[in-house]
C-alpha cells in the first residue's frame, strides 16, 4: 500500500489483522491495493481498517490462471532507467531536458504488450 502511495495507519485489533490476512490469501495485494485506489471517500483515508471494512472483506477470488501479460517487464537495469517508473531523463540537441519511456523496459514502450 505504501509503494502504491496510500499511507494509512495498521493500528487493529486482532480479529480485524486475521480478517486482513484471510481477504490477502483469498484476494491478493494487487486486488486489496486496486481497492484502496478507487475508493472514494469524503475525507482522506488514515486508517487500513476503513478499507476492510468499506469492502475488502467482499474481494472475489484472485486468479489462479497465470496471465504473463500483466505486470512490468523485469528491470533493465539501465542505471538511467528508473526502477520504479521506468522512464530515463533524455536530452535533446537543445539543452531541453525529458522523461522518455525506457526502450528496454517500460510496459507501454515499443515491443512491450500493454
């Protein structure tokens, strides 16, 4: 969650951290994150109990088919290449500076599925 740029406080009790891990067998992180996402609350979220118990608890099932063509590419380890974002600065002939998706690992660049 917090890679993903939601911070929230995990202070439960310990009936709501067995709920948490029983939604993350059955869910997974991807689909409990994608949750926390697209909730639109009227306040900011501070607590991970809000999502649990805003809907959580109600995730289908993750996949058990592999699906290859989701996800980032493994990291080129270009050390241009940015880990996370995988985008490398570029200069044109002008001084003019950009972010450019890496050619050998951005998941939308040429070559890539998206």
């Amino acid at each position: 969650m917090t890679e993903a740029g939601i911070v929230v406080s995990w202070t439960m009790n310990a009936d709501d951290w067995q709920a948490v891990a029983r939604v993350l067998d059955r869910a997974g992180v991807e689909a409990m994150v994608a949750f926390a996402r697209g909730t639109k609350a009227r306040e900011p979220v501070r607590f991970a109990k809000f999502f649990l118990k805003a809907g959580w608890v109600g995730l289908p099932p993750k996949s058990t088919k592999p699906v290859a063509s989701l996800g980032k590419p493994p990291h080129c380890g270009h050390p241009d290449c940015d880990p996370i974002t995988r985008t490398r600065e570029s200069e044109n002939d002008r001084g003019i500076r950009s972010l450019d998706r890496c050619p050998n690992c951005h998941p939308n660049a040429k070559g890539h599925a998206a």
